[in-house]
C-alpha cells in the first residue's frame, strides 16, 4: 500500500480513505468478505458507498452487500455516470 501511495500521490486529496484486499488479509477482492470488512469499518451502510472498478467479478461481489457499483470502462463513461 505504500507503494500506492508513493505512486499516485494525489489519492490523499480525493478520497478520505482508500482499502486493499490485502489491507484486510483478504486475497481476493471477489470475495464478499472484504466489502463487508470495509462496510464495518467505516460504519457504513452499503447503499451509501458506491465501488468503481474494471473488473466484473469484483462488482458483482459488491452488488451482493448492496454496495453501488460503476463499471469503469473509460474515464468518459465514468463522468457521465449519475
């Protein structure tokens, strides 16, 4: 993770907090547990988070919580997104 934050150091400025699978020692971010670790840490209800990612699996493992998803394409598609 520090590597990441080394990397794209302007993810500070946008996100408040930012979570890894392996951050929870969960491998895979397909499984249903990682969300649901990221739902109990942020006392959050999942219909008020919203996941961007490129990968389907990954959606759709966050849709089973009930967490919002966007399926990233292309920096195009994403603006136009409610």
């Amino acid at each position: 993770m520090n590597y990441l934050w080394r990397r794209f150091t302007d993810w500070q400025y946008v996100f408040d907090k930012v979570f890894t699978s392996a951050g929870f020692n969960v491998v895979y971010k397909e499984d249903e547990t990682f969300f649901r670790l990221i739902l109990t840490e942020l006392n959050e209800k999942p219909q008020n988070m919203c996941l961007i990612d490129d990968d389907i699996v990954n959606i759709n493992s966050a849709a089973k919580v009930g967490i919002n998803t966007i399926l990233f394409r292309n920096v195009e598609d994403l603006k136009i997104q409610p």
